[in-house]
C-alpha cells in the first residue's frame, strides 16, 4: 500500500497493491484531526475500488513542556532569569509563580526577577502553560542566592612598636570581610615582598630603622582597605652579661674525687649576647654546660657548671673566663680549692668493674672512686670490694648518698640499688665442645645478689626474718667481700639535666670505714621508655 497526502482540500489517494480479494476495513488517523466517518468497509475484487471518502476536521492540543526551566544560583543582588518551552495547539498562555503564588505580570515563556537578596534563597519557581484544550504545570526550578561579598574593614588597627637595637618587632592586624582576605604589608609605603599575612616580623632592627612607617592593604573580591600607619622606634641596645658568683670556693676535696659548683650567666642587658668561649685555667679546674654560640636573649639565664678534681693535694687557685660581645666582657670568676690526700681505710676498699669477677682471694685494686656515664633512662653498675686485715671485719654494710648534680638537680639515693655479691662453690666441669672461651671449672665465685631491700617491698630487711639478706656482714681475715651497686638514672631532662653529678658510698663496719666518691656524667639524651 503506498500512501499520499495533499494540503488542502486534505484528500488521500490510496492504492493497495497484491492484496487478496476480500473484504477490509479503512480507518483513518493523524495527530491533531478527527475523522468522520470513523471507517468504512470496502470489498477488493478484480478491479479498483474508488469512491470512498473521509472527512477531516482539525481537533485542539493540550500544551506539553518540552524543555523545564533550570534551578539559578546568582549573588545578592543579581537578577535570575527561568526559561520554558512547551509545544500544544496556539496560542499558548503562561503564568510564572514564586512558590505556588502568581508573579504579576509574568505571563511570558521566559521570566527574569527583580534583583534578588538573602530571602530569595531557597524559593521555588514553576509557570503553568495554558490553551483552550487545557493546562500544564513545570517542574519547579530552585534560585540559590549567595550572599554578596562584603568589603573588608579593618577592626584592629597595627600598633606602633618600640624594640631594642638587634630585636625584631611584629605588626599585626584584624580584620574583617569575606573570606579569602589578602594582605600586603607596607614599609614607608613600599610593598614588603613576602609580607602577605594578617601579622609581620621585622628582620633585626638597628637604630636606622628608627621613624619607619608600616601599612597594610587588606582586599577581598569586593574592596580594598589600608590601615592607619604604625610607627617603629629602635633604641640602641645594652649588652651585659652577669655571672652570680665572683668566685667559688671548693674546700677541701679529696684526690681522684670531684667536686661541682654551678655558676648562673644573666644577660642583663637588652639585646642578646653571644658567647663566644669558655676558657679555665687552674690545675683540675674543669667546666661544662655553656658552649661556643650560645646565645643569651634580654633576661635569659644559662648554667655554667664549674668542677675541681685535684689529682695532688695541695692548694690551687685557678679562674674561668666568659668571652661575649657584652660590653663587660669577660665575665670572670675566681676559682680555688684544697686537694687533700683522703684518709686511708683500715682495710682494703676498691672498685671492680661488673665484667670481672671478684675472687675471693684477689689482690686489692687501685681504682679507688666510682666513674660512670649514663643516658638518661639508662641503668649503670659497678662493683665495690672490701677486703677483711687479719683480724677480719664484722658488721660491714654499705649505704649510698643522692647524686647532686647541675643547678642543684639530684638523682635520688633510692635510685642506687645496692646488693651483697654471695660466694657459691662449684664442683665438676661443664661439658665443653672447644674454642677460646673454656668454663672455668670448679671453684668458688660470686654470683647471687643479695638485696639491703626488699624488692617487692623496698623495705630494709636487717631486722627481719630472711635467711640471706646484705647487712651486717662478716668477713673472714684477708677474703674478699664484693657488693653491687646499680644506679637508675631517671627519665627527662628537667629532672635530670645533662652535666656531672656526684656522690659517695659509705662502707661501714665495727672495725672502722671508709668512702667511696662517685662521678655520674649524664649525657644529654635519653633511652625511650618502652622498646
């Protein structure tokens, strides 16, 4: 079948072709028009079938929205426009509304609002588009009304700044505006580049900067604002450094002990003062604590930590001096002291190191005072050793004094642990597969430690019921009693500050006693507290 369509009168020519003969219905169709009739029966022989007619008559279309008016995000004050486009039977109508309400005069495809403000934001636009063959409402489109960028002010004005010759001085500013604000400092209204933050440091002054003017732009997308100008005055410095002693005295201190005495360094000028050395004379006259380059600001202290370790007895006079760019430079303090030959012991007292075992018969040793070094957080350890003269020792306990270090810091007498070293007889020999490091077979040597202290407790156990405990021990005529010392060195560098402390350990007995001096070097770091 082949169809063909003319404009007007509408007419249809229609030509079947290698249809059946037969009976068929024709009904009629086109958007837009009715038909009358609405079909009519025709019969298909062997010749055309002509003559069967249709009325058309154009009928109405409702409108229908082919494209929705977009949501609108604008500024405050900014107009919104919303658009529709519907398709339906002329001529169409329209009617804009603002969440559900008509707008007056809004009767067009297209709509534009007065310029918007805050209470804009949020409300719903929808139009409804109207014929004679009925009505259709849009989506609703949402306007979105972001506030307007708002100028900034300033609310806090840069104050004028007066600093020492060598100090820095700092301007600031607040302000207010919509975010971002941006700021630019001026000096003597020329842009410091790099000065682009609410605040500005001075490099280091000097008296020349003395009347300069500092400014600052703030800008945001809506504006500009300069603030009021802050004056700098720079007055020349003062560089002074004060030493709290003019001399220290040390007494009288035993040889191959040491003895520490801190010396406080005040900058008590108003610019900063660096030191440039730390020099001491005198035999056994050592310092620690303040190096080359330290620097003091206006105020600030520093602890110099002055040592007498006389190797000779004998009087000794000695001095220690402070180089700086301080005007009263140096900062010089006398030193003096007495090395005394320490009493001897009525009996043989030395040190061991913890990595030699002590026989019970062995010689005496020569190293006659403890030294140590140490972390922070670490544990140290030593041995000690009396030695019994001919008519043997009784009673014999040791006790160990604080360690009194720099600034008067003092790692406590309980962080000394001390213990009795107990002498065991071995019989047999281990089996042996070789090399350079045989056992040692049978013999006595000491090995358990037994504590002054109870270890859970930490509460003395002379007096109580325990079979081996370390006081008041006895020791046989020329045999050899070893003790073991730990010292626990606390975590943080507050507690405990880096530099020498010292200290003693007394052995006592009835038949006489004798002292033992400790020097514990702290180093400045520490172990971590859990591995």
């Amino acid at each position: 079948m082949s169809k063909q369509t003319t404009a007007a009168p509408r007419s249809i020519t229609v030509s079947f072709t290698g249809l059946p003969a037969g009976s068929y219905t024709l009904t009629p169709s086109n958007p837009g028009y009715s038909f009358s009739p609405s079909s009519q029966n025709v019969t298909i022989g062997t010749s055309s079938v002509i003559g069967v007619n249709f009325t058309a008559t154009a009928s109405n279309m409702a409108p229908t929205i082919t494209t929705q008016p977009a949501s609108q995000t604008v500024t405050a004050g900014q107009t919104a426009t919303f658009v529709v486009v519907a398709s339906g039977t002329a001529p169409l109508s329209y009617q804009w509304q603002k969440n559900g309400a008509n707008i007056s005069g809004a009767t067009s495809s297209g709509y534009t609002t007065p310029a918007t403000t805050a209470s804009d934001n949020g409300a719903n636009f929808d139009v409804v588009v109207s014929n004679s063959a009925g009505t259709v409402t849009s989506a609703p489109a949402t306007l979105t009304v972001n506030p307007a960028p708002v100028a900034p002010t300033i609310t806090t004005q840069p104050t004028s700044q007066t600093v020492t010759a060598g100090q820095a001085a700092t301007f600031s500013v607040t302000a207010n505006g919509t975010a971002p604000l941006a700021y630019q400092w001026r000096q003597n209204g020329t842009a410091i580049s790099g000065a682009t933050a609410a605040g500005y440091t001075t490099p280091a002054t000097t008296t020349a900067n003395t009347g300069e003017q500092f400014t600052v732009v703030v800008s945001n997308s809506a504006g500009s604002v300069t603030s009021s100008a802050a004056t700098l005055t720079v007055s020349a410095g003062t560089y002074l450094l004060s030493a709290s002693a003019t001399s220290l005295s040390f007494g009288s201190v035993n040889t191959g002990s040491l003895s520490t005495l801190p010396v406080t360094l005040t900058n008590s000028g108003s610019s900063p003062v660096t030191i440039s050395s730390v020099s001491v004379s005198g035999a056994g006259f050592n310092d620690s604590g303040v190096s080359a380059g330290t620097v003091l600001n206006a105020g600030q202290t520093a602890t110099l930590n002055v040592s007498f370790a006389p190797s000779t007895a004998g009087s000794v006079t000695g001095s220690v001096s402070v180089l700086s760019n301080a005007t009263n430079s140096p900062a010089t303090v006398a030193l003096s002291g007495v090395g005394v030959t320490p009493a001897s012991a009525p009996f043989p007292v030395w040190v061991q190191s913890t990595l030699l075992r002590v026989g019970q018969t062995d010689a005496p040793g020569t190293t006659s005072s403890i030294v140590l070094s140490s972390a922070r957080g670490e544990t140290v350890d030593t041995q000690v050793v009396v030695q019994a003269p001919a008519g043997g020792l009784t009673n014999v306990n040791l006790s160990a004094s604080a360690l009194t270090g720099p600034n008067g810091a003092t790692i406590p007498a309980s962080n000394l642990t001390l213990y009795r070293e107990y002498y065991i007889t071995v019989t047999g020999t281990a089996s042996y597969g070789g090399g350079s490091n045989p056992p040692l077979g049978s013999g006595t040597y000491a090995e358990p430690l037994i504590p002054f202290k109870d270890p859970e407790t930490n509460a003395p156990l002379c007096g109580s019921a325990a079979t081996l405990k370390a006081c008041n021990a006895s020791v046989s005529a020329g045999q050899n009693q070893p003790y073991w010392i730990d010292i626990s060195v606390p975590h943080g560098a507050t507690n405990v500050p880096p530099g020498t402390y010292t200290g003693s350990i007394a052995v006592a007995s009835d038949q006489g006693n004798a002292t033992i001096s400790i020097t514990l070097t702290v180093w400045n770091f520490g172990l971590p507290e859990q591995p």
